[in-house]
C-alpha cells in the first residue's frame, strides 16, 4: 500500500497508480469522508444545475413523445420504479465493497 506524506496547507498528492486506474486529472473533485478512522476519498462529477435541468425536460420530453397514448400516471408509476430498482441495485454493490474492504 502506497504511503503519502501530509504537506504545507495539509496537502497530499495521490499515488500515479490510483490516479491512473480511476483515470483522475488536474481539477476533478473528490468527495472526503470519514469512515470510523479511515479516510475516504471519492471522485464525483459537478454538473451545472441549469444544465441538468435542461438534459432532464429533453429526455422528458422524449419520454412523453413516445408514450403518447399512455396514462401519464402509469408512466410515472414506471420511471419511479425504474428509479428505485436502480438505487436498490447501487446500494447494493456499495455494501458489498464495504464488506469486502
């Protein structure tokens, strides 16, 4: 396991071989947490709300197209579902690389 030393301003700087298997570059954002007495450092990705919004009504949009005909309660029955199963499914391969830590 790599060692890294703690800098001026609590600086570290990450091992070539993490960096380079989760493919992190200059100016990505890490997410910093505190798991019992560990530190974890987790990539995530920033997107601009109004950005967001704008790809979420496209894809909405697309969705009402071609599902015309079909009662809107029942489509949003579906995407909710679709929504749960998939953070079901995310949670759980979260656990199980907890467990296999």
């Amino acid at each position: 396991m790599p060692l890294v030393k703690i800098k001026d301003k609590y600086q570290v700087t990450l091992p070539a071989e993490i960096r380079e298997r989760l493919a992190l570059k200059v100016g990505d954002v890490l997410e910093v947490a505190l798991q019992d007495e560990d530190i974890v450092l987790k990539p995530k990705i920033l997107i601009d709300k109004n950005s967001a919004w704008e790809r979420l009504m496209t894809v909405l949009k697309k969705v009402h197209e071609q599902n015309k005909g079909i009662d809107p309660v029942q489509v949003e029955r579906d995407v909710m579902e679709a929504i749960q199963k998939r953070r079901h499914r995310q949670s759980k391969k979260s656990y199980a690389k907890r467990r296999a830590r």
